[in-house]
C-alpha cells in the first residue's frame, strides 16, 4: 500500500505471481509457460523499489492527464521525469499501428524532444517496430502491464498467447535488454503502450520494480495515452448518439459469420428486402463503406463479438 500526507492511497500487488519458466529444449512445446512458482519473501530490492513509491502518489495523476494540446508537452515532461526516478526512460506510443508518434501541440515529436530518445536506439524512426518487436505483438493478447525481457515474458495472470511469440534476438528485435510494459487498449479497437526502459544497458532483471511498481506505472501510462489521445484526435470516428436497433444488430451478427441475404431472411423469418434495409441503416449509423466495414465497426463497438 502507497500512502502519502494529504493523498489518496495507491494499492500496489507486491507478492510474486505466476512467472514464465522455461521448458527443456528439444520437447514438444518447448519455450516458455506461465507457471506459478514456489512463494519467496520480497527481496531487499523488492522492499527498497516499494520504499521509493513516494515518486507514484495517486494525487501526482493529474500531472500526467491531458485535457487540451497545450498540455501535452508539460504531461509528458511529468510521464518523463516519473521514469527516470526509478532508472527507466519512457517510450510512448498513442497507436502501435500507427508509424506517427505522439507530437505537442506545435508538433515536435515528444519521443526524440521530451523523452531522450535521440540515438542510435531511436525506436520511433523504426517504421517496421509495430510488426517486429515483441513488445508490440504482445501489447495485442495482453491488457495488463507486463514485463518482458529476452528469457520471456512475465505477467500477474497466466497468458498462454504471450508463450507462443518468438523471443530470438529480443534485445535488437525491441530494441531494449528488457522493459516494463503497459499496453493500453482504447475504443474502436485502437491499442497505445508505453515501455518502460532501463537507462542501465545491462539491467535486463526487472522483476522486483515491476512486482513493487508495476501497478503504478499502469495508472500513469493509461492516464497519459488514453487522453493524449482523446484531447489529439482530429477525426471523430462515430456521429454522436449512434446507436443500433435490435434488428440491425440480429443482421450483423448472422452477416458476421458468413450469412448471406437470403439465408438471414429465411432465419429470421423476414424478407430480404428487410435484410438489406436493416444492414443498411446499420452501415450509415455506423459511417461505413460498406458490409464489411459495418461488421467490423460493430465489432470494435462491442454491438457484436467475432468469437464463435
């Protein structure tokens, strides 16, 4: 528990949960599994990283929130010197399928101007990151922060997809020995992150800061992306007050998985006529193109699930 004069307390999970632990070579499914592991007291630097919690008071929050684009670059300041107190450097990203990088309100790209990244290791100039680091494949089965480094991936929850993404080469492939990572899933299926890197190049155990701050860093980061990008998004994605009739919704779920007009009609026991009328509200409600689009943007909007 993080408590602070005059702040609201901050709940932080300092028990070792289920770790990865890796299987023999040679053996089918060899690589590694989320295994629960033996119980062990807190380490002296598990005590010493919850020591330090002063730098993550709840009531700092706000210092990371953004509200109009001439707050960015002053959030960002905050998000940035909250790393380097516990050793990290920062690495934001508001889209990891996006090749831009967040900006101020002037458009200087915070990652090289606010954040340090400004080397060789300059991951926001590597157009192919999205597609080859194993941080980001990650950040797309995973919803919680983790850490990662190249012996595998270590969450508070067992993750069974995170087993099955190649760690070879980890340290050039994401650019970092290790990181604590914060994926942050948004509407309309969009996902952020923010890595947490050591400033150390040789530190790649960061087990005990993620076990005393892990949680911490999660509020934080979230706060940061999810209304950087609320305050920065140009285009809205849905008119207001969008909302879809029951009828629309029984046709895209039966279009989601493969009906056509005819066999929904005999279904539901109403015309094809009716059918194609209803996708149609549906798809103009929605802003889409076309059938396929309108599927998947009741699918991002949870009207219908995917998953049969």
């Amino acid at each position: 528990m993080i408590s602070f004069k005059g702040a609201t307390s901050l709940q932080v999970r300092p028990e070792p949960l289920p770790l990865p632990q890796k299987q023999p070579q040679g053996q089918p499914g060899a690589g590694l599994t989320l295994v629960p592991p033996p119980r062990r007291e807190p380490s002296a630097r598990t005590a010493r990283a919850q020591a330090s919690a002063g730098n993550f008071p709840v009531s700092a929050i706000d210092s990371v929130r953004i509200r109009c684009p001439q707050d960015v670059r002053r959030a960002a300041e905050a998000l940035h010197n909250l790393a380097l107190g516990h050793g990290m450097r920062a690495a934001p990203a508001h889209n990891i399928a996006d090749k831009r990088t967040p900006t101020d309100a002037e458009g200087n790209i915070l990652a090289r101007d606010v954040f340090g990244w400004t080397d060789r290791k300059a991951w926001w100039r590597n157009s192919r990151i999205a597609l080859d680091s194993p941080i980001t494949s990650a950040c797309r089965f995973e919803s919680e922060p983790f850490w990662v480094n190249a012996q595998g991936f270590r969450t508070r929850q067992p993750n069974h997809y995170l087993s099955a993404i190649d760690l070879a080469n980890f340290a050039a492939r994401a650019m970092t020995p290790a990181a604590i990572v914060v994926p942050v899933h948004l509407p309309f299926g969009q996902i952020g992150a923010v890595s947490f890197n050591p400033l150390d190049p040789d530190m790649s155990d960061l087990e005990d800061l993620f076990l005393a701050q892990g949680d911490a860093f999660g509020t934080y980061a979230r706060t940061f992306i999810a209304s950087y990008v609320n305050v920065m998004g140009s285009v809205q994605a849905l008119p207001p007050g969008t909302r879809l009739s029951k009828r629309e919704v029984e046709c895209l779920r039966w279009a989601a998985v493969g009906k056509t007009d005819i066999e929904m009609s005999m279904i539901m026991e109403r015309s094809r006529a009716t059918v194609r009328f209803h996708i149609y509200n549906a798809s103009v409600k929605l802003n889409a193109v076309n059938r396929s689009q309108t599927v998947f943007k009741a699918a991002q909007l949870g009207y219908i699930s995917l998953n049969y």
